[in-house]
C-alpha cells in the first residue's frame, strides 16, 4: 500500500457514526451532471475502492498511475452503492460491466468535498460545528495549529487537529501522512469531531490541498498566513501561480475572517495576501501582524507607522525561547511567550494568538491562558525538537531554503564559539531548483555541511546528493570549512555526531517526525530523531570508556 492509500487507511477509520443518507439524484444535481437512470441512497463517498464501506458513493478519479474506474469491479464487491466519475471513467466501467448506477461529471474531483460535506453533515449552521482554523504558508503551518490547539485547550476548549504528523479527535489520534487528507476525509473527521462534543479545531491547508480541491465544501471560522517562500514549484511552476493557489482560502467561501503576517518591511508576498484578503473579506474581518524585521534580543520597536494591526514588540530571551508583546493599533497588548527556539516560532506563536482572539475570545480570557499555562511552550514533534545538548542537537522539519536558513540561525551557539553542523539532503522528484540553493544556504550558515539522502523516491541518490553539495562547494562567502557526502542518513548523522564537541551544535534538517524514508517504492524505518539520540548515546559511551 502506497503513502496515500495508508492515509487513506488510517482516515477512513475515522467517521461519523451517523451520516445524512443522500440520493444519487441529489449528488448528481450536486455535480452538474444528468441524474442517473437509477437512483439509490449513498451512506458515503470514497476515493479509494480498498477502504470502501457498503453504501458508499465510489468517486472513481484519473490518477497519476491509473485512473480509479479500473478498481470499480472491487468496489463493487465491497458493496459501493454507485460511481461518480469522468467520461474516461464510464468508458472503463462499460467495458468492465460494472452494474452500479454512475453519475459522470466533467470534473468530479470538484464536487466530492461538496457531496462530502451534505452526507457527512461536516458543518452545519445551526451552531454544533467546531470552531474551525486553518493555517496555510510554506512553513510554520504544523507549529501554528499545535500552538492553536494548545491555546484552546488552555482556554478549556476540548480540541481536534489535521496536520502534517497526526490526526486527533479529542483523545484519539492517528499519524498523518498527508498535510491534508482528501476532501471525503476531511468531511468525515469534522463531522466525526462534531459528533464527539469537540468546540474547536485546528488544520494545516497545503497549497497541494487547495490544488486537489481536498478542502472543497468547508468553510473556516479563521484562516491564518504564515509566509511564502521557494517550494513546490514542481507543481506550481512559479511563485506567482504558488501565491494565486494560497490565495484561494482567503475568500468569502472559504473562511469568515484573516490573520496574516508580514514579516518584516520587504515582505511582498505577505503584503499582497493582506491585500487580497481585505479586498475579498472586507478590511475590518483581515488582521495584520507586524514582525518588523529579524528577531534581535532586547528589541523594542515601538508602534508600527505601517497599518498594520499587531505589532510584535518588547522581544526579549527566554532560555532556548523568546517573551514579546503584541500590541494593537487601538492600544490592546497581549504579553506572549513561547519556549521553542527560532524567530520564526515567534512569528508562529503570534499567529496562532491573534488567530485564536479573531475567533471570538475575549482578550482578557486568553491573556490568563497565556499567563497561568504557557501553551506556546508545547512539544511539536519533528519542529526544533531538542534531542540532546553538549552538543546541542536538534531535528527539524526544514527542506526549503528559508526554513533551512532559519533552522540554521536558531542553533547557533549563543557564545559564538561553538560549531554548526548541518545534516541534510533534498527530495527526489521535487524542484530541483531549490537543490543548489539549500547546499549555498548551508555553506553560509553552517562551519561543516554533511549532505546526505532525505526521500529519493524513484531518483538516482547521487545525483541528488550531488546537486546539493555542488551549490554548497560554489557558494560565494561561504562559512563552511568542509562539505562532505555521506550516505547513508544513519552514517552521516553518526559522522556530525562524531566531530562535535560540547560547544557545538548539529542541526538534523529536512525529514522531522518521519518515520521511513521512500527509496524507488519501498519504505525502509529511519526516524532522525532515535538516529541522533543513538548517535548521542554512543558517543557518551565512548568518552566514558576513554576517560
């Protein structure tokens, strides 16, 4: 089974005990499509014939291998009630004599979160959904939804989160395999976390989401921007067409209101959501937060003279972390803190403070959660995750060149004396382009950069490898003494921990709370973090058995 037939294993066995039976009629009417010449109820919808349920609606879709109508025969046996799909598809199920009633659609990959939403009964309007954020950006999405669940726990709010690494529904969770699972499992979940009591929600809405229509028929309460940068350009193509995909959730059908941050004066992309969210939402439902620059200790910038709403002030060290204050433009302060390393977790732990007020708390309610149960100090597996210290050691999430700059920054030593050493490699099968990029950021940041293999996929390991440490080799004003290439991850891991001494820091950068790495179809177990933590061990042992 592939990553995303798991993930759709693992969300399917999340539903809601009691769905809303629609007909095929309706479902078609749904779709723009003519209704069916037979018309049965559907008790659900799924994308993928093995986790079908008796009952369901089976939207057979053109994949990227094959297209689903060539499993309709298995849906059938599974008891699926009827078939959505394209006019490909109903070619492929006359041939295959399929006897199920099928609705064919010009595009129905766009009407299963709509069909999914009135089946499930995902978001009602009659006050019983969760409230509902959402947080998109290349990077900080995971962070800001366990901040956000974190603040509306403190705030006594019983909780459910979509992300990148898990599911929950109050106490049950389950891992996560994609930052946002399919619109039929997107639909179940919520109506799932309706059904259990949960007040509020957190999720991460990937552009790829957005693309694939996988969030179609919801509608956020909030939705927060944390930033853009390189990424997914394989799919997007360009930064413009990246930017016009983020910009889809912040639309009137979409949410009720917006949060973005501009992180500092030159911040176009941030500007410009800001921009488009106002226009679309209206500017008294849009909040800005000024981050005004680089984190620096001690730094105190006044109000902002640029519009912006929130403007973070007072930032100060707080062990590994920072405090801050946030102060409105009508003069509301919020004093803030969080313990995880890195300006950007400060920018992460804005977001998710004025996203959780813009939902409707009151200021002085959240002020006494931020006060009595420091919520932004909660572990994110996989973010800036501290392993061990002298060295200090840490594994995070970063595959893109801002986040491997940033991640860089956040671990060097606080003396100035100490060593960076970065651990890190690029996806197969992804933009190439940011390849030589990361291994120039690298070299400028780091004193010893170790490439090694992050997901090769179906690529050659070496030349990504390769393509990495060249731009490494080639950057102009580069820090790093040497660039080695080491495969494989286990290796080069135990070679930084190897050279580090006390002072030092090693950064494990671009897998997080991965738990297999993908070589030409095949998962092998590798989780960065019990691989430094044995690194570490056994480099302890053998300075005990030296003494």
């Amino acid at each position: 089974m592939d990553a995303t037939a798991q993930q759709g294993h693992d969300a399917q066995t999340m539903r809601p005990a009691r769905p809303r039976p629609l007909s095929l009629t309706e479902a078609a009417r749904l779709t723009g499509a003519a209704a069916p010449a037979r018309t049965v109820d559907v008790t659900g919808i799924s994308l993928d014939s093995r986790q079908l349920r008796p009952g369901d609606l089976y939207a057979a879709l053109p994949g990227a291998r094959a297209h689903g109508a060539q499993f309709a025969e298995q849906a059938e046996r599974a008891g699926a009630a009827a078939v959505l799909t394209d006019a490909e598809g109903a070619g492929l199920l006359e041939r295959a004599r399929v006897d199920l009633p099928v609705v064919v659609a010009p595009d129905p990959r766009r009407s299963v979160g709509t069909i999914a939403a009135r089946v499930y009964g995902s978001r009602p309007e009659d006050g019983t959904a969760p409230v509902l954020l959402a947080v998109t950006g290349t990077n900080g999405k995971t962070t800001t939804t366990y901040f956000t669940n974190s603040l509306l726990r403190a705030l006594g709010r019983t909780t459910g989160l979509i992300g990148t690494i898990e599911i929950l529904a109050g106490e049950q969770a389950i891992p996560s395999r994609l930052t946002t699972p399919e619109a039929p499992h997107v639909h179940a979940l919520l109506a799932l976390m309706r059904e259990r009591g949960i007040t509020a929600a957190s999720m991460e809405v990937s552009s790829h989401a957005l693309e694939f229509h996988r969030v179609d028929g919801v509608r956020f309460d909030v939705a927060g921007f944390t930033n853009l940068t390189q990424d997914h350009l394989d799919l997007h193509g360009s930064m413009e067409e990246y930017f016009s995909v983020k910009a889809r959730l912040f639309t009137p059908g979409r949410t009720g209101r917006a949060v973005v941050v501009l992180q500092d004066e030159d911040d176009v992309w941030g500007a410009r959501m800001a921009a488009h969210a106002r226009a679309q939402l209206g500017a008294d439902r849009v909040d800005t937060i000024a981050l005004r620059g680089d984190v620096a200790e001690d730094r105190d910038t006044g109000p902002d003279r640029h519009g912006a709403d929130w403007t973070l002030t007072a930032l100060t060290r707080r062990g590994i972390g920072h405090s801050f204050t946030l102060v409105h433009r009508d003069g509301r302060s919020l004093r803030v803190s969080t313990g995880l390393p890195g300006d950007f977790n400060v920018a992460n732990a804005a977001l998710a403070v004025v996203m959780v007020l813009a939902s409707g708390v009151d200021v002085g309610q959240l002020q006494r959660a931020l006060d009595e149960e420091d919520p932004l100090t909660t572990d994110v597996p996989g973010r800036m995750q501290l392993i061990g210290t002298e060295p200090t050691a840490v594994v995070d999430f970063a595959h893109n060149p801002d986040a491997l700059r940033r991640a860089l920054a956040a671990v060097e030593p606080p003396d100035g004396q100490g060593r960076v050493i970065v651990v890190f490699g690029a996806t197969g099968e992804r933009d190439r382009t940011k390849r030589p990029v990361m291994g120039a950021i690298a070299a400028r940041h780091a004193d010893v950069v170790i490439v090694t293999d992050d997901d090769p996929h179906d690529e050659e390991p070496a030349g990504i490898r390769e393509e990495v440490a060249a731009g490494a080799r080639a950057a102009a004003g580069a820090r790093a003494q040497e660039v080695l290439v080491l495969a494989p991850r286990a290796v080069a891991i135990r070679a930084a921990v190897a050279m580090a001494g006390p002072g030092d820091s090693v950064l494990v950068a671009g897998r997080g709370h991965e738990t297999v790495q993908e070589i030409r179809g095949v998962d092998h177990p590798l989780d960065d973090r019990e691989e430094l933590r044995a690194a570490l061990a056994d480099a302890q042992q053998g300075r005990r058995e030296d003494r």
